[in-house]
C-alpha cells in the first residue's frame, strides 16, 4: 500500500474517483457527500491537507483536514455530526490495518498535531483505528466528546406514531393554522434557499440573544459557510427544510439531512414570540408525517444531548474526541488530558456547562470600563476599612 499526504486542491480526476470511492465506501455519510467536500475544500484550500491510500494503483481510502493554527483537524469540522474516513467498504482487515499504519507514519513523519472530533464510535472500523494509534510511537488519548440522541423502528408507521403520540401537539399542530393561518413549509430543491437560510440566521441570533450560549451566525463567515454548505447537500440531493409561515414570515426553521432510511435532524430555530404554540415539537410533528411518507424508519437527533431529545430517543451513539501529536508536545499533551479528566467526570462537566460558562458570557457582556470602575472602587472601599 502507498500512503501520503497532499497539500493543493485536487483536479476533477481526483473528484470523480471521489464520487466513486463515496458511494462505495463503509460508511457513504452525507457529512462527506461530494459536493461538500468540493465546498469545503474549495474555500479552505490554503489550509487543506488531503490522506491519501492506494492499492494496485487504486485509490482505497482518505481522509480531509484543515490546518487551524498548529492543529489539523476534519475539513468537516465546521458542519459535520460524525466525522469518518472513507474507506472502501469491500477492504479487508489486513487492509484497513495498513491504511491506518500508513496514517500513522504519515502524521509522524509530517510532524502533525491532530484533534480529531465527533469521531463515531459505531464506524467498522474503529478497533482497528485505535489498535493503531495504541501500537504508534504518538501520543494518542481518546475522550467522550457528544452523543447522538436515536429513535428507531421497524416500521415508517411505528416511527410516525411514536413521534406524534403527543395529543398536546396534535392540538397546538390545529391551533396555529385555526389562530394564525399557519402554513407548513417543506423542501428538498433549492427553492427560497437562500431568502430562507438568511431568515433562519436572523431568527437564530434573535433566539439566542443574551443567553450563555449566543448564536455563532453573527460572524459572517460562519453564515456563508452555512450557505455554501446547504447549497452543495442541495446538489447532493440530501438536504430537507421544514419550517412554520404565517403570512409572509416564517417563524420556525428546522433543516436535516436524508442518509438512506434515516433523517439526521442538524439544527433547528424558532420565534419566541410563539413560543406558546411550541414550535420546536411543531416541526418534529411535521417531519415525522414527511418522514412516514419517505418510508423512513430512523430518526438521528444529531450531536448534543439536549432535553427535548430525550423524549423521543430510544438510544445513544457515541462520539468521541481525538488527540494525536508527537511524544515531546508536552503543553498539548496537558491540555488534552485535562479536556479528556473533564468529559469523564459528569459532575465537574455539569458544573463547567451549567455554572461556569454562562458565568464567564455574563462577564465577558459588561463593558470593561464599567468593570474596572467597579473594581476600583471595591478598593477604595476596603482602603477606608484598613484606615478608618
């Protein structure tokens, strides 16, 4: 087998072998599809770096990375829920062994730093992944990173009726159309496409205002990225939207992506101001009589653990986090075995996510002058004591 790493973007003959290698790979993830790599690699091409591994002269496996800083880490980072390698799905052990050995020395002998997120736990061939990466002369640890909230059945029918059980719902649902003339949106095209993908970052930052948690679609870069990223699932025939009009404004946006029999719900937003009617479980109403009709049987919640989840999920899979550098790194190695002490500790991550961070977004909101005003006249004010 022949391994290497390449730097510039590929010509269209590497594309089309993409395409090929895609379809027919252990695991066709749509967070790979070709037409979003293409995007990615296109606007991240000064920091592109592409794992290459042949056999016989034919391409049987990669992997893509970007450079941020001194770290490498997935090209589809920025969009992804499960990041893989895509390996040809006819491979053999002894040949997924060699493309990850191959990885390994190439890392090594190019003097990488890797964080590898959203790593699914449930690829094929994760064991022989991380036989590898023990059996290297790398620093390699492994930590929990997310999970992905799962509800599957046997039937479209049981999916759909497990998903809209709810009579609340069911009520609300008849509610908003009765109140409000409501209209239930759906698209696989790129119909609106980008009139919709503006509103729902414009309805995005406004949900999450003033919150420990605001929305990243402030910066512009992140909502072109956005937008260049439904574009290509368009053209990869994966993409769904689904979202609530009334009028002309839409007040609640969901978007997903179709991967054979399941959706991956991706991200989702609503207007407060109609948060009685419960929009968020409106949608998931929607898309489970779209999901029935598509015949679909799995419905992924995607990365993150939240609440709402939890009332529909019926398992996990697991996603975890990657270090990977040379064995002299040592601030790196510190640093990875403190995030990797934290995410198994429960406790101390509740504290950090629930305590900690909402309280460093508090203080990072207060004008600085204010801050040092305050701070001087604490002061002042415990000089009085001392004196008095």
């Amino acid at each position: 087998m022949t391994a290497k790493i390449v730097y510039s973007y590929p010509d269209r003959g590497f594309w089309n072998t993409y395409v090929t290698l895609w379809k027919n790979s252990m695991h066709p993830s749509v967070f790979q599809s070709p037409n979003l790599m293409k995007s990615l690699a296109n606007r991240f091409r000064s920091s592109l770096a592409i794992y290459q591994a042949c056999e016989g002269g034919e391409l049987i496996g990669l992997a893509f990375f970007r450079k941020q800083g001194a770290t490498y880490r997935f090209l589809t980072d920025v969009k992804a829920d499960h990041n893989f390698f895509i390996l040809r799905k006819n491979c053999t052990s002894e040949q997924v062994e060699s493309f990850f050995e191959a990885f390994f020395r190439e890392v090594k002998k190019e003097r990488w730093t890797l964080v590898l997120n959203k790593k699914p736990v449930w690829a094929k061939y994760y064991k022989i992944f991380s036989k590898q990466a023990d059996s290297s002369d790398m620093f390699c640890v492994n930590a929990r990173y997310a999970v992905c909230p799962v509800i599957e059945k046997d039937t479209p029918e049981e999916l759909y009726e497990t998903l809209t059980h709810s009579k609340e719902i069911s009520y609300q649902c008849r509610r908003i159309v009765k109140q409000q003339n409501a209209v239930f949106e759906s698209f696989t095209d790129a119909a609106e496409l980008d009139e919709w993908i503006d509103g729902f970052c414009e309805m995005h930052i406004a949900r999450w205002e003033n919150t420990p948690t605001p929305s990243k679609y402030t910066n512009l870069e992140v909502r072109q990225i956005l937008k260049g990223c439904l574009k290509a699932w368009v053209e990869d025939g994966v993409l769904a939207r689904f979202s609530i009009r009334i009028g002309d404004r839409r007040i609640a946006y969901n978007f997903g992506l179709i991967q054979g029999k399941s959706f991956i719900g991706h991200a989702q937003t609503y207007d407060a101001e109609y948060r009685t009617y419960s929009p968020g479980k409106l949608l998931i109403h929607q898309i489970a009589g779209w999901m029935k009709k598509q015949e679909m049987t799995v419905f992924d919640f995607g990365d993150g653990d939240d609440i709402y989840k939890y009332n529909f999920a019926t398992r996990e899979q697991e996603l975890n986090r990657i270090f990977i550098t040379s064995n002299w790194n040592l601030p790196f190695i510190i640093k990875a075995k403190l995030q990797k002490s934290v995410k198994d500790n429960p406790a101390l991550l509740r504290l950090i996510r629930e305590k900690i961070k909402p309280m460093m977004h508090r203080v990072k909101r207060f004008n600085f002058q204010i801050i040092v005003s305050m701070a001087a006249e604490f002061m002042l004010g415990e000089l009085f004591q001392i004196f008095a």
